[in-house]
C-alpha cells in the first residue's frame, strides 16, 4: 500500500485495485485534552479509539446501505483498523456538513443571543471548509457555487442526503436510548455522484444519554457490550 495523506485521525493508503484504505487512529480531535468533535485539532489519544471508531463506522455504514443510501464503504478490519472505501475527489480542498438538532458547541458560542443551551433545532444544515488555518469557516450556498466549489445541484443533493443520513441515525440511536445532539459528515464525488464518506463514529458526533454527554468508547459499549 502506498500512502497518501496522513490526516488528524486517519491515515490514507492507495490499493492496487484503485480503491482506497483507511487506517483508524487513537487519536481525537479536541481542545485542552478535551474531546470535542467540533474541534479541528488533534487534542488527545484515546486507547482503542481507532478500533471502536471502525466498528461503530462500519455498523451505521451498513445500516445506510440497508436503507438504501450508497456511500464509499466496501469493507473492513476490525482487527487491523482499516476500511477499504471507494475512490472520491473532494468538494474544493474539502468540506465538511454539519447536522445539529439541538443548540450546544461552536453553535451555541456563534448565536448565544438568539439561543438557549439545548434549543432544540430541525436538523440544521451547516457546511464549513475544511482549512485548520483559518478555523475551518462556515460557507454558504451561494458562496459554494461562486467559488466553484459546489454546483447549486450538488448541493441540494448533499442537504438531502444529509437529512435523510442524520434521521436514520438519530432514529436507530433512539432505540439504545441515545439521543443525537449533532454530526460532523464528509462528502465526496464518485463518477459523478455525491457519496457520503469519511467516517461515522463517536469521533464525529455529539450523543447524550439521560442528559449528559456519552464518551466515544462508552458509546461503543453501549451499542456493542
């Protein structure tokens, strides 16, 4: 394998076959030895992070494939840390789609005169660029398009997506007793087609239990024992 990218969280190899590999690290993003998935700065190693991580990403990969959604997930191994995933090219130098349905984090801190801790929010869309030099900024719409980083279409097709993506999430974390509080998704271009991408995990969402928040590897506990 031939390594490509060395990311915060993962690292990226190229396979023989065209396809790409994901390996999972310990590593999480955060602030002051905080985790925070809002963050874009590695901010502390968690032991088994990268394997929970992979196990919950793999779980909710397939669950989206039974519901019909196609996403650039071919297989994984656990033990080993690694996904194999489809070939994609990135909106711009990447873009990141953010989910929430309740005001916590970075939202709360931007619009603190408008809302209330907790106010619950209709899964609101928000897309920020991928850039750790200048704090990953918020984009909208027609910046995207103007830019020429996103076509009015592909986006309308990536806010749809994400909607449907977050419900079935929301609605399958609800059975455990789990409640999504927001999400951090990646989307990629496959042949022409928006393809969600990346990962889902406790790296990449906020999950609260009886009101409070749920560590990434207690999540993993939750959902597999």
């Amino acid at each position: 394998m031939k390594l490509v990218y060395n990311g915060k969280t993962k690292d990226v190899f190229e396979l023989e076959n065209g396809n790409y590999c994901l390996k999972f690290k310990d590593d999480v993003t955060g602030t002051d030895g905080v985790f925070d998935p809002g963050a874009n700065k590695v901010g502390l190693s968690i032991d088994g992070m990268g394997q929970g991580g992979l196990r919950l990403t793999q779980y909710f990969f397939n669950l989206l494939k039974e519901k019909g959604i196609k996403t650039h997930y071919v297989n994984a191994d656990i033990e080993n840390r690694t996904m194999e995933v489809l070939p994609v090219k990135p909106y711009g130098k990447g873009i990141e789609v953010i989910c929430r349905f309740k005001a916590v984090g970075s939202f709360l801190r931007r619009y603190g005169l408008y809302v209330t801790e907790g106010q619950v929010l209709d899964s609101l869309i928000e897309i920020t660029l991928k850039d750790d030099d200048r704090d990953d900024p918020l984009i909208t719409k027609d910046a995207l398009a103007m830019l020429g980083i996103l076509t009015n279409e592909e986006y309308d097709s990536l806010k749809s997506q994400t909607k449907a993506i977050c419900k079935i999430l929301k609605d399958d974390l609800a059975t455990y007793g789990l409640e999504l509080i927001d999400i951090k998704l990646e989307f990629g271009n496959n042949n022409g087609q928006v393809l969600l991408v990346d990962e889902i995990s406790g790296g990449n969402m906020r999950v609260y239990k009886e009101g409070k928040s749920v560590d990434p590897l207690d999540l993993v506990k939750i959902l597999f024992g």
